[in-house]
C-alpha cells in the first residue's frame, strides 16, 4: 500500500503542498519544532534506559539456633 511513497516525486509534491498550507515562513519553525520533540523523546528513552536498576533484595538467612 505503501511501497511507493517514498519515490522523489511523491516527496516534492508533499513538500508543495506543505508549503501552500503552512507558507514558506512557517515551514522552518515547524520543522524545528518537530526535531525537538523527537529528540526530547529520545532523551526521556535514553535516561530511562540508563537509570541504575536495584538488586532484588536478598532473602533474609536462617538464624541458627543458639545451644
């Protein structure tokens, strides 16, 4: 269904259009906006990823009996 929309001429006429709908002045702040919320994204993942997991807690040891 997909398979041809990444064609060049698809692209240009994606881009026509976006500029008739959005204007040429407004295009880079979109785009702007947009990289920065993918990499906010990529950020809040990154520093998921890296926060240090706790050891699971160990199982208390039997005591033993005193004689």
């Amino acid at each position: 269904m997909f398979e041809g929309l990444f064609q060049p001429m698809h692209l240009l006429v994606i881009l026509a259009i976006a500029v008739l709908v959005f204007g040429p002045k407004k295009l880079p702040e979109l785009g702007s906006g947009l990289a920065k919320g993918i990499r906010a994204f990529k950020d809040g993942i990154k520093f998921e990823d890296e926060t240090p997991k706790t050891p699971p807690a160990e199982p208390p040891t039997p005591q033993q009996p005193q004689q």
